[in-house]
C-alpha cells in the first residue's frame, strides 16, 4: 500500500529499531511507496513512511532491491556530492559518500547475505542506511 510521507525532522532523527518477520509488510508497503515516486526517487527508508524500523528499498540498476537491517561493514573511496530527499524541505544538501562500500544485511526471507556496491547504487545505499541511523543530509 502506498503511504504517505514523514517530513518531522525530530520523527526522521531517531535511530531505526531491527526489522522482523513481523514488518515484512512495511518492506512491501514501503516498495509500494517508491515504486509511487519513482519520477522523483531512487531509495526509502522505513521512517520516511513514518515506521521506525531498519528496512530499505532502492533501485538497483534497474532492478528494485529491498534490506532488512543493512549495516555498511567497510566504504573505501570518499568523494562530497549533493543529495536530495523527498522528506525533506529545500533543495540539494552537501554529503560525504563513499565509492565502494560493502554492506552486510538481510533478504526478506531474512537470509543474510554480504554485498559490495559501488558508483551511484552505493550513494543511495548510504543515503537510505543514514535514515536509518538517524542521520539527515
């Protein structure tokens, strides 16, 4: 299902608690939401839909992939660059991101799985995995 958007900056600042069998329909509503966006969005958090929980959706070359408590485990390669957020207000922000990152995290079939990513699917990555760690661009 479709949700609507969080933009409380205090809500969006608290640290997401571990995703659970139990939240396997937020990954879903929360895919549903993004794919509703896709014009104007690559990758969602679980809070920008107002669930705090360590779930992330994003394109993925072509292909959208869904995370269940991503956690980046080495970044190599730091490069600052502007970033945009449908949470929030404004324009473009300045971020530190990294071009390599190794991220481990878990299927919605909650099987874990280690994964490098690189270029402009690792951005988003990191984008989404600060939602979850409470960190706004």
């Amino acid at each position: 299902m479709i949700k609507e958007l969080a933009h409380d900056p205090i809500w969006l600042a608290q640290k997401s608690q571990p995703a659970t069998k139990d939240d396997l329909q937020v990954a879903q509503d929360l895919l549903d939401t993004l794919t509703a966006h896709k014009d104007s969005c690559v990758g969602m958090a679980a809070n920008m839909i107002g669930v705090n929980k360590r779930i992330i959706v994003f394109d993925c070359e072509g292909t959208y992939m869904t995370m269940m408590n991503p956690q980046i485990i080495s970044q190599s390669g730091p490069y600052e660059t502007e970033e945009g957020c449908l949470s929030l207000l404004g324009g473009p922000r300045k971020a530190m991101r990294f071009q390599k990152i190794k991220v481990q995290y878990q299927t919605a079939e909650f099987q874990t799985r280690l994964k490098t990513f690189t270029g402009w699917t690792a951005q988003i990555i990191q984008h989404e995995i600060d939602h979850c760690n409470g960190i706004l661009i």
